[in-house]
C-alpha cells in the first residue's frame, strides 16, 4: 500500500487526495489528509465571504472526498516545527504533498503602515469567517471612513462586508462577536482605491455586481477617473472580464445617489503614498497616477487625502516559508517542477506541492483542480521507487507518540454539530466557533 500525506485540506489538497484516489495505476493507496486546524476546507471555510453561500457549497464537493473509505482527516496537526518537520513526516509515508497555500499579504511599503487602524485584508476576512487564530474583539468598527486598498475580490468582499447591514448576515454563519460589531458599525463610507484603471482591476464582473445590490448603500464611481483608462471609450477589444466591468462601472457613474445610509466609493488611478495620523490612522495620503503608455502607470506628483480611520490592504498574497522545506524568497513558493519539490535544483524522492504554494497565488479556486492533478501524476510517476522505502506502517500511532492529538473526522463531526447547537440557542442558522479551546472542547466532547 502506497501511504500519502497531503498537508493542507484546503481546495488544493482536496483535490489531490481525490486524484490520488480515482487513479488506477496504483491500485492501493492510502491518504491521510493533515491539517493544522481541527477544521477541514481550508480557505473554503475561513476566506469565502459569508453571504457567499453558492461558493461555500464548495464544502460539500469537499466532504465526498475526505469521506471516502482510503482518505483520512487528521486535523490539528502542526507540520513544519518540532517534532513534525518534513524529515520526520517521510518516515510516516510514502509521499507528502504540500498543499498549504499562501498565508500571508503582500506588504504596501509605504510611511504609517503600521498605524492603529491599518490592517490587511486577510484579518479582516479571518475575524467575520471565525478563524481561530483572530482575535475575536479585533474590529470595533467604529471608523465613520474606510479605505480599502486593492481591486480584486477579496478587497470588494471586506467592502461588500462593511456596507451591507448586519441583518443581512444574520441568516449566515458569521460568529456570533462579529455580527454585533457590523450591528454597531459607525462606517458611512467604504473606499475602494486601485492604482490602475477599471479595464485592469483584479475583481471579476459577478462580485462588481453584487455591489450594486447592496439595498443599503449606494455606489459611488467618478467619471473623470474612468476617462482617464485608454480603454474606457471604446472596451471593444478589451477581455470579455474587462469589458463588462467597464459597462458596469460606465453604467454606475451615470446614476444619481438615492442617498442611503452608507457609500461604496470606486476610485481609480491612486496610488497608497503614506498612512497618516498621530498613534492611529486619520487618512491615506494617495498619489494620482496616469498611464504610462506601457500598460502600467506612473505617479504625476498630485496628491489627494482620503479620510480614513480603518484602512484594509488587500494587493495580494505571498507564501511563507514552511521550516524544512526549500523556499523561493523571490516568487513566495517552493521550488518545484511539476511538483516535485526541488532541493538545491534536484528533485528530492517523496516532497511535492500543489496549490498557491506551487504556483504563486494566482487563479480562483477550480485552477487548483487541474495544479493537483499535474502533481500526483508526477507522484504516480514515482510510486515504485516510493513504495519501496520503508515506513510506519501505522503513521496515526506515530503521531500519537510523537505528542501529536489528531482531531479525526469524528471530531469534526461534533464540532459542526456543536456549531449548529450554537446557532440554535443564538435564534441563528449554524453559527461559527471562532476559538481554538471551543472548536477543541467540542471535538473531543463525550458523545
């Protein structure tokens, strides 16, 4: 029997056990899917926005595999340090397959980013989807202005958040603290600001759209700043993306404010010079930027203040290094070609990636499907030299004996029981455990 690890049970990973599985060239395989959490999806549980719930049934794809009687859950797992470094995980298995994303945002590099005030995207996201690692109190909410930095999805999710009224969210399974704070919240307006110009922007047309149906908030867009793009007066030859978001963006900046409580702001052509403010942030000093003729921009040397007392950086995500693998300081990925995992340019017997951690952060989440396949036929490809080498023939033992205390599909079981207990007492549907001690508290309760 061919053991596997596959570390992440994110999308990717998922994926990979599932190739793993409906192959046939290696009739026997076994995989055990670890994570460092007692929950299983990974950014599918702590990075879709909640009100999402079409992609959120992602989780049930998901299930079918780590249901299937040759995958295995094993959460609360800690790979990386002692005493689960890689070495130590390939006398466990056959193979591991790396699958742990990239868990950190890239940085603005700019004065006062480090401001009270000033977070990224990511905590935002990690504290209303009840990830356990953020602080549960982390957001008051108080700030009358918000400015979010980047024009991708997730900036126009955390918008999309602080715009929309709390009993909206109600019916979702934002925890419990978090929905009173967006209940509170002062925000009136929600900036969000793009270096570049609407036919370049990150986000796709659905989630441009959805802004326009907040029933709260109106959506604001500048004409002036729209005209500034090459591309706005005739989108013709623009992907079809593009094109829409243009038409979409042309639509809204000839409509009238209906004066609803709060204002999603689209600015276009700004780029992040400085966070001002003395022990918190007041505002976001931007430069105006233009076209440069080369398909990027450059600053013109006029500045604008955006008044701002929480401020969101959401340009992208970086891998981490993970202690005991090869890291590309440069790409944020570890060196790898088709997913064998390269030690000084050589490929080392039992080491693949799959996922962001692969590739870079790149594609929506059905791009991981095919970045999984890619590697475990490389995987398969191996698979007698890998079967060859002796293992533990009973890795869940090991990991005991090594301290480890898997949270096992049972555990997970319970906890979303717990959740939808949760949610009950509450008058809510399922309601998220947003703590290490009450996800682990419900994992091991007595039946």
């Amino acid at each position: 029997m061919l053991r596997v690890a596959v570390v992440g049970s994110g999308p990717s990973g998922v994926y990979a056990a599932q190739a793993l599985v409906q192959q046939e060239s290696v009739p026997e395989v076994s995989v055990h899917v670890l994570d460092r959490l007692p929950c299983p999806y990974g950014l599918v549980r702590y990075g879709v926005a909640p009100d999402h719930e079409k992609i959120k049934s992602l989780q049930n794809t998901l299930r079918a595999v780590l249901e299937h009687p040759r995958v295995s859950f094993l959460g609360n797992v800690h790979v990386g340090p002692p005493p689960l470094v890689p070495q130590r995980l390939l006398g466990l298995y056959h193979a591991v397959v790396y699958c742990v994303g990239a868990a950190t945002d890239r940085r603005l590099g700019v004065p006062g980013e480090e401001l009270p005030g000033s977070y990224s995207a990511t905590e935002f996201v990690s504290w209303y989807s009840a990830h356990p690692d953020a602080p549960g109190d982390a957001f008051a909410l108080g700030a009358r202005s918000a400015v979010v930095i980047g024009v991708g999805n997730v900036a126009l999710d955390v918008a999309r958040i602080l715009a929309r009224g709390a009993e909206e969210l109600r019916p979702t399974d934002v925890p419990h603290l978090a929905l009173g704070a967006l209940a509170d919240s002062r925000v009136a307006d929600v900036h969000v600001v793009g270096r570049r110009g609407p036919s370049q922007a990150k986000f796709t047309t659905k989630e441009l759209r959805e802004l326009g149906s907040l029933t709260g908030a109106d959506v604001l867009v500048r004409p002036e700043e729209l005209a500034l793009d090459p591309a706005y007066g005739d989108p013709s030859e623009l992907p079809a993306a593009g094109r829409r978001n243009v038409e979409v963006l042309r639509d809204w900046s000839r409509r009238a404010p209906m004066g609803r409580p709060r204002r999603v702001r689209l600015r276009f052509f700004l780029r992040p010079a400085a966070l001002l403010g003395e022990g918190a942030v007041r505002a976001v000093r931007f430069e105006r930027t233009a076209p440069d003729g080369r398909g990027g921009v450059a600053g013109t040397g006029v500045f604008e203040d955006i008044e701002a007392q929480l401020v969101l950086r959401s340009v992208g995500y970086r891998g981490v290094p993970l202690p005991g693998l090869p890291f590309d300081e440069g790409r944020g990925t570890v060196p790898n070609a088709a997913g064998r995992v390269l030690r000084g340019g050589v490929p080392a017997p039992g080491e693949y990636v799959a996922g962001w951690i692969k590739r870079g952060p790149t594609g929506v989440i059905g791009t991981n499907r095919p970045c999984a396949k890619e590697t475990v036929a490389s995987l398969l490809a191996d698979a007698d030299a890998l079967a060859a080498r002796p293992v533990a023939e009973d890795p869940r033992a090991a990991l005991r004996a090594a301290g480890v205390e898997p949270v096992e599909w049972t555990g997970w079981l319970r906890i979303e029981a717990a959740e939808a207990t949760l949610g009950e007492a509450l008058g809510r549907t399922k309601v998220k455990i947003p703590d290490w001690t009450g996800l682990l508290g419900a994992a091991r309760a007595e039946d």
